[in-house]
C-alpha cells in the first residue's frame, strides 16, 4: 500500500469513524514521526511495517476505542505496549478527559525511555509509563488492552491473578482466535465476544467481561 494513501485514508477514518478530532490527529502525526525517526537506531516497529505505520499500528490500535465506554470507566492499562502502540494512540483520544487516567508497561529500557519522552513531549498529563512490575503488584484498571503481548493462557492467567476483579480484556488475535480461545479456557473462559479487525480481515479483537 502506498504510504500517502494509506496515511490519508487512515487520517479520515481517525476522524469521521472514530472521533477523532484534528488536535488529537496532529499529536498522533507528532508521535509517529518520533516513532519513525527513532526507529532509525532502535527496534521500536519492525522495519517492515514503517511504510504502512498509519494503517499497521495507528488505526489498528484507534479502533479500540470503539470498545471503551469512557463514560462510565475511567482506566485503561496497556501492557506490552512497546512503542506505544495502542496505549499511546488510546492516552492521545482520553487526553482532553482529565479523570481518565491511562498505565502503559514495557520490559524494555529503551522503549519505556521512549514513551517518557513522547509522554512529555505531547503533554499527556493523563499517561504514566512502568517498567513490567505489574509482575510483583496487584493491576487496577477497568479495562486492560493486549496488542502483540504474550499468548492467551499467560493473558488469561494475568487476569486471574494479578489483576483486580472486576476487569474488562481487549485483546487483538490473529486469524487463529477462536481456537486460541478454545485451547486456552477449556470452554471455560470469561463471557466473552470476538470482533472483526477494521484493518486486517484476517485479525480478531477478544472483548471479556471478567467478573469474579
């Protein structure tokens, strides 16, 4: 996909599906320029993926807000984020809600460095970037969004015994979700929905309901 084209189109479906406005859109320009020229000695994004950045990381992870009902919660945690891929895009929407408040996680030095330097540069006043000692403390936010993390069961076990109930799962899943949802619960998981991806017809995203 040609990378203007891609660029413009998302851009459009930013702001005429999801609501996002044009302060919100330039801040994402912002942030994926940093992104970018980051890259350029860090592993943030892969390489391959840089052209279609708009498209690939952008719009895929704006359309979770979609699932957020952020008038009626007021957190969201982002573990994995990476290079802020959705956490980022998530904390730029809820940016103009003050009581929202966003928890992204990261193992890695660089890219938490990263996120504290896009944090301040954008004055996300709603953000704060940890390094993974969600490991040793209990989680508590409403919702919790996965994007490229661990696999199901480690997901599925986290929420069981590190996050605090009730608690609401975001997760994006390949092609394969159903089986991986199968496989991973027994038929036992949280009640739970499966949605199609707008960006990839091949990707699903997991919304569960964690009640006890």
């Amino acid at each position: 996909m040609n990378s203007s084209v891609s660029k413009s189109k998302s851009k459009l479906i930013l702001a005429k599906s999801l609501n996002f406005n044009e302060k919100k859109i330039k801040l994402i320009e912002i942030f994926v320029n940093e992104v970018l020229n980051y890259n350029e000695k860090f592993n943030l994004i892969s390489k391959s993926t840089e052209e279609d950045i708009w498209n690939r990381h952008v719009l895929d992870s704006a359309q979770l807000v979609k699932y957020i009902d952020h008038k009626n919660f007021v957190s969201l945690s982002d573990l994995g984020t990476g290079a802020g891929f959705p956490g980022i895009i998530l904390s730029i929407f809820y940016s103009d809600i003050i009581t929202f408040h966003v928890k992204l996680y990261d193992k890695s030095k660089v890219k938490v460095k990263f996120i504290k330097y896009i944090i301040d540069k954008i004055n996300l006043k709603n953000t704060v970037i940890y390094d993974n000692d969600y490991q040793y403390h209990v989680l508590n936010t409403e919702y919790f969004v996965f994007r490229a993390f661990k696999k199901l069961p480690e997901i599925l076990r986290i929420s069981r015994e590190t996050i605090k109930k009730p608690h609401k799962l975001i997760v994006m899943l390949g092609k394969s979700a159903q089986d991986e949802i199968n496989k991973a619960s027994k038929g036992s998981i949280y009640k739970y929905k499966l949605v199609n991806s707008i960006t990839s017809s091949d990707s699903k995203i997991l919304l569960a309901d964690v009640k006890k």
